[in-house]
C-alpha cells in the first residue's frame, strides 16, 4: 500500500473555487505516494476524520499569510489572506504535532509553518528586504534562480548534502523572526531562511523554494519528496 498524502487545496478568490497544481500530486506518485486533496473546510470534526486517512500532510503554495496568525497588523502590501486556509492549516499542523505526523512544507507552507509557532514574516520582501537576489522569478519554474546554502548536520544536509545549492524561487514572504521551536536548515544569499525543521518531530520539514516545479530535473527536489513518502511509511 503506498502511503496515503493529504494535500492541502489552493483557492482561487475570483472564481471562489478550489484547486491543485499537478506538480504536487506528480511529484507525489514519483516518489511512491497516493496523493489526496483535503476538503477546505474549517470544520474540525471534517479535517480530522480526512487527516486520519493520511500518513502525511503536505502544506502547500499559496495566498499570504494572514498577520493575525503572527500577531501583526496587515501592511500596505500584504496579500489578501485566506482565513479559510489559516484556519484547517492551524487544525492540521496542531494534529500533526501532536501525533508526530510526517510533514512538508513549500513556500507559504514554511511560513504558515514559522508564523503558526511563534515566528513572524516579512509582508513583502521588495519594500521590507530589498535584494539584488531574485526571490520572484519568472516563468519557466523548473530553473535556478538563486544559490541556498544548506548548513552542515542538519537533517536537510542528511538528504541533499550541505553545502551550495540552486533552487527556484516565487515568493515576495518569507520568514522574518524564526521561532524557537524550529531549526534553520537553509539561507539564501541574501541572508534569508530557506529551510527548516520542527525540533523533536519524526519529519517535519518545510522548504521556500518549489519542489513541485522543478522535480523533472532536479535531483535536489525529487529527494527531498522521496525522504518525504520515505518517512511516511
């Protein structure tokens, strides 16, 4: 039986739908996973019962985190949060914690991740943290934008070796204040966290960068899945 993925859905504002990019669920049965998407839904009775299918949770992409979730007041730039999301997130992360749950994290999932214990985020990195480094790139994803590097004994340095790596990078958040009960795994040229992971879990891992994009051809990111469905086993 292969282990049993719940991915959390995106949403889409306008047309008040959810979805999924098929990158998560390819990357997913690549590794040997069976991905499902979660209802949306802040029901927690609902959210339970589908998280008791899964061996592991995979916090997706997607909108802005809501400055309510890290105790702060909205600035000029920040995205529209979707407190839909925030919310079934906090139940699914407060469950998985609680019963050492595998986790992974990508992009607004290393923020939800950071912010939901204690850290806070920079609303918008052009006006809050301005760098010659490109944190927004353009399309095609499936190319390095930046180089990360991965600090030795850590358990992302374990799975893809420490040391200088590429990713690729579409995001203007990211972590400000790190929080006490999270180790830092991976900085970006410019001096911001790339990867982490939530202390005294089974696996409990979350990147900045999109694995779901450029896993055809990159090793980096098609391990890190792997170490995923791995542990999920």
């Amino acid at each position: 039986m292969r282990p049993v993925i719940g991915l959390i859905p995106l949403y889409d504002d306008e047309k008040e739908s959810y979805w999924m990019l098929p990158g998560y669920e390819k990357v997913i049965e690549k590794c040997g996973g069976l991905p499902i998407i979660l209802p949306f839904s802040e029901n927690k009775e609902e959210l339970i019962e589908a998280y008791s299918l899964c061996s592991g949770i995979l916090f997706t992409g997607g909108h802005d985190v809501g400055p309510n979730v890290y105790g702060s007041k909205p600035s000029e730039k920040c995205g529209t949060p979707c407190t839909v999301r925030d919310t079934m997130e906090g139940i699914l992360l407060e469950k998985c914690l609680e019963e050492n749950k595998p986790v992974f994290g990508i992009c607004r999932g290393i923020q939800f991740i950071n912010a939901y214990l204690g850290g806070t985020l920079y609303q918008d990195l052009p006006s809050e943290h301005p760098s010659a480094t490109e944190h927004h790139m353009a399309p095609p994803y499936d190319r390095a934008a930046h180089n990360i590097e991965v600090i030795a004994n850590t358990r992302l340095a374990q799975i893809i070796g420490a040391g200088t790596h590429q990713v690729n990078s579409y995001h203007h958040q990211a972590i400000k204040d790190l929080s006490e009960k999270v180790e830092k795994m991976a900085i970006s040229e410019d001096g911001l966290v790339e990867a982490i992971e939530v202390k005294q879990q089974k696996f409990a891992i979350a990147v900045q960068w999109h694995p779901e994009f450029s896993f055809e051809n990159c090793q980096d990111s098609v391990k890190l899945i792997q170490a995923f469905i791995n542990a999920c086993k």
